[in-house]
C-alpha cells in the first residue's frame, strides 16, 4: 500500500520551502514547465492512449472518454493555462487589511499560502497540471489522488513537473501524485488531517459526496452542474437558440453545460420548434413537460421528476414552461446544483430580478453558461468551481486558495 504518511510528512517539509519561493522564481518554473510538457506532449499523449484504451474496455461513455482524452491541442491550452497563472500578480504577502489600535498595537493582516493542499478528482488528467500550477504560485504544496481513469496520464504529467522542479533547484515534493488506484487509499488520504490543510474534491456527484461525507481534513466543495437556460418572453429568440446551442452542445461532458431548458409560455409555441431544430444538428433527445411536449409532439418524450434535478453530461435536454420569470426563479432555486444560470431577456428590469434572486455561483444574462470557467474568467486555470458559500464560490483562482494571518507589532504591550 501507498505510504501516506511518507507523502504527507515529505508535503509538510516542503510547503514551508515553496512559501518561501519569490514570486519571479514562480513564474519562471511555470513557464519552464509549461514548455516542458509541450515538448514531452508525445509522451504523456502516448500514456492518455494507455487510459483510452481501457476506458475503451471497460465501457466508459464516450463523454467522460472525452473528458479523458489529451491531444497536442488540448495539452497547448493546458501549457497556455500555466503561462497565464505566471503572468498573474502573486496574492502573497498582499496586505487585506492595516490598522492601528487605541494601546498603540498595529494591525496588519496579510495573505498567506494555505499549506498543503489535497485534491481528489476523476477522468480529468489536465487537473493535474491545473492543480499544480495554481498551488505552486499560490505558495502550496499540492497531493494529487486522481482517478483510476487516468492513471498513467497523470504520473506522465507529474513526472514532466517534478524534473522541472528539480532541475530548478526546488523540492520535487512541492507536486506529489498517489499512484495507487486502491480506493481504500483514497478513504486514508481523506483522514490525514495532520498534513493537509484543506481537501478540494472535483469530479461528479457521487465523488464529491463521498469526500465531504468521509473526510476528517476541512473541505472545499466542488458542485456538480445542473445548469439551466430560461429564456424569457423579452428574450431575442434567435440570440437565445445560439446562447442554448452553445451551452448545451459545445462540450457535453462538463460541469458548466447546460442541463435545462426553461421557456416562457408566451414564447413556447414559436422558440421550441427553432430551438428543436438547432439541437438536431447534434442529435439532442429533449424530455418535455406536458406543454411544451404539446409543442413538440412525438418528436421528445415526457420527462420525468428526476428529469429536471439531473446532470445528464449527455446530449439530453429536460424542457420546462413557465408563466413567469418569478415561477422561472422558482424552478430553478428547486433544482439547481448552485453552479452556473442563464437567463436570455432584453428586458432589464427582468434580468436585474433573475440575478439578486437565483441562488447560484455564477448568474448570466444573455451569455452561456459555459463561461464559468478559471480559464475564461481570467485566473489562468482553476482549481474548481465552488458552489459553496464559505471561503470561495464559483471558479477558484489563486486568491481562493490562500488564508491569510494577523501580524501585530507593539512597544510592549500588555493586557490589564
């Protein structure tokens, strides 16, 4: 079995080396590693077609394959990523707050690194380096579990990273990846709270349920996404058939897709054939509630209760028909996962309302859900999207993973 208590102890020594790393020593070992894993993508795309070929075996939709699958392509956006987390200005040592007290103390509170970060995650091997190059910059020390899935394709991409860590004259454990795919190792990693200082799960329901259910470590809690467009009786119906087609089709297989349809009564009768139309193009079964299935006919099916709280990553689109942006909110705050809401209106005073009232990470107006994103949103990569509300919500850059501390200076001080 995996030494745990190796990796942890080895975590702890090194979070005090990388804290200490200046910030242009970060940035150059980012871009350093950015290039290496462009100039190693044979390799570590060589490993991905070992992961491939046994999701392959072992039935994996092809969905979560594309979530597994790494190109030449799609390791040049992850190396773009960590260039972006260099060129981003550094949170630590950022001064929050300062203040000087009526005794004479003076206050100051500062950012700090978090320490060890732990992350769990499933069939997604570009958290791997995603995961790193935020930790590193943010001062951490970072241990990886993955999933089974992508195995070989994460300790390709570690080991990438840890080279460059040691030609750099760093700690290599500032990066540590558990290798066993043993889920009793996973239970155990969740309970060392004597090394790591946080635990980020990111994956689906069951994983992310599993970690907060199990871990005694405190936990940063990643959502799933039953993320839904409604578009509105004001709505522009052909910016919103773009908007949904977008949402809905672009990338089937991640968090921020759009699960649901909403659609005002008013409209119904002339959007949902339009937008039944656009989703054909990629084969889009929708399951309807009773009028809008009167609109469509036996083209869709009847959904069902589950229908409309699922995250499908599938090309498959609950549809529901309301009377009211109210009755929209409603609908939504019921089954949404907190992640990610659209709303398409030309109407103001109606987008003002569906944005203070639907309760969820990330609300847009006339824009698709699948912005929600650290890449998109400017932080150069994310660590995950938080539909929590302690600490961090919605996409996670550097400042969501630092703490931060008080440092007090006096002339001698003392309490009375």
């Amino acid at each position: 079995m995996t030494d745990l208590i190796k990796l942890g102890e080895n975590a702890v020594q090194a979070k005090y080396k990388a804290a200490l790393i200046p910030t242009e020593k970060k940035n150059e070992v980012l871009v350093k590693c950015a290039k290496a894993l462009q100039d190693n993508a044979a390799e570590i795309i060589k490993a991905n077609e070992l992961d491939l070929k046994a999701a392959v075996e072992n039935g994996m939709s092809e969905a979560m394959q594309d979530r597994l699958r790494l190109t030449k392509e799609r390791i040049d956006g992850i190396a773009e990523g960590l260039v972006q987390v260099a060129d981003l200005p550094d949170p630590i040592g950022e001064i929050l707050e300062e203040f000087d007290r009526p005794n004479g103390m003076h206050i100051t509170k500062v950012r700090v690194p978090m320490g060890v970060i732990g992350i769990i995650y499933e069939s997604r091997p570009n958290v791997t380096p995603d995961a790193f190059s935020l930790t590193f910059k943010a001062g951490s020390a970072c241990i990886l579990k993955g999933g089974s899935d992508c195995i070989e394709s994460n300790k390709a991409i570690v080991k990438v990273l840890r080279k460059v860590l040691e030609e750099e004259g760093l700690d290599p454990d500032i990066l540590q990846l558990i290798e066993s795919t043993d889920r009793a190792v996973t239970t155990e990693f969740m309970k060392m709270k004597d090394y790591i200082d946080v635990l980020i799960p990111r994956g689906g329901a069951g994983l992310i349920r599993a970690v907060c259910e199990n871990s005694s470590i405190p936990v940063i809690e990643t959502g799933t996404g039953n993320c839904h467009v409604y578009i509105d009786k004001d709505a522009d119906l052909e910016k919103a058939v773009k908007i949904l087609f977008n949402a809905k089709t672009q990338r089937i297989s991640v968090c921020n897709a759009c699960e649901s349809l909403v659609v005002h009564s008013a409209v119904k009768d002339k959007v949902l054939p339009m937008v039944f139309e656009k989703l054909s193009e990629k084969n889009v079964e929708f399951r309807c509630d009773e009028p809008s299935y009167e609109v469509l006919g036996d083209k869709v099916s009847h959904a069902t209760e589950d229908d409309f709280g699922k995250e499908y990553l599938d090309y498959i689109l609950s549809v529901k028909t309301v009377d009211s942006v109210e009755e929209a909110i409603e609908h939504i705050n019921k089954y949404s996962t907190r992640h990610s809401e659209c709303i398409v209106t030309e109407n103001k005073e109606t987008a003002d309302k569906f944005q203070e009232r639907v309760d969820a990470a990330c609300v847009y107006v006339n824009v698709s859900t699948r912005f929600t994103d650290g890449f998109e949103f400017g932080f150069g990569a994310e660590i995950g999207i938080s539909t929590q509300k302690l600490h961090a919500r919605g996409p996670m850059g550097l400042r969501e993973i630092t703490s931060y501390k008080y440092r007090i200076t006096g002339n001698g001080q003392i309490r009375g």
